[in-house]
C-alpha cells in the first residue's frame, strides 16, 4: 500500500481563481530537469472523497472538487501554504473503499 497526501477545494478555486497552472507547469519542468519522476497528480473530483473515511472532507469541499494527489508530502504541505483556503490530508491506498488513488467520479461526456 501506498501513502498518498492530497491538496482539496472547489475546481473554481484551483483552476481559475488560483495561477495554479503555472505552479503545476513549474514542478513539471523541475522534475524534468532533475529527471525525477512525475509524483503528483491533478484529478477533478477525485474518487477517493467517495471513501466513508473522508465524508468529512467532502462535505468541506465545495463540490465539484478537484485536488492534486501526491506521494511527496513536503509538496503538499507546501501547496497548502501557497494556497491557503485547501483541505489536505491523506490516505492509503489501494483498499476496498479506495481501489484507485487517482480515479475520478467526473462523468465523461
């Protein structure tokens, strides 16, 4: 199992309101320069917020959510820093309630 630590708000919040593109672009290009592989992710609304252990989280969370999912939790506690008004925290997975860490509940259409 693996420990996964997340940066949570609105889509609003992250996508438009926030430079967060650029935040994201320049971590890229960082790790890509180090050659250091890619350890966080962008997903909207995020699957594991369905878990019943993070009920709490979501109800929080002004829907529709999005988060950025990391194994590295310096880049996370980080994140929370620059952005303040974020939910974090984290989980294990894969389990029974979160078989896949960076799965999505958005409906393609």
């Amino acid at each position: 199992m693996t420990t996964y630590y997340y940066v949570a708000a609105s889509q609003r919040f992250l996508l438009e309101e926030e430079p967060f593109d650029e935040v994201l672009q320049e971590r890229y290009r960082r790790y890509q320069s180090e050659e250091r592989e890619v350890d966080f992710w962008l997903i909207k609304q995020p699957a594991f917020l369905e878990a019943p252990e993070l009920a709490e989280v979501k109800a929080k969370c002004p829907q529709p959510s999005a988060a950025v999912v990391s194994t590295d939790k310096t880049f996370v506690t980080w994140l929370k820093l620059r952005l303040e008004y974020v939910a974090i925290g984290q989980f294990e997975a894969p389990t029974e309630t979160i078989p896949d860490p960076l799965a999505s509940s958005e409906a393609v259409t």
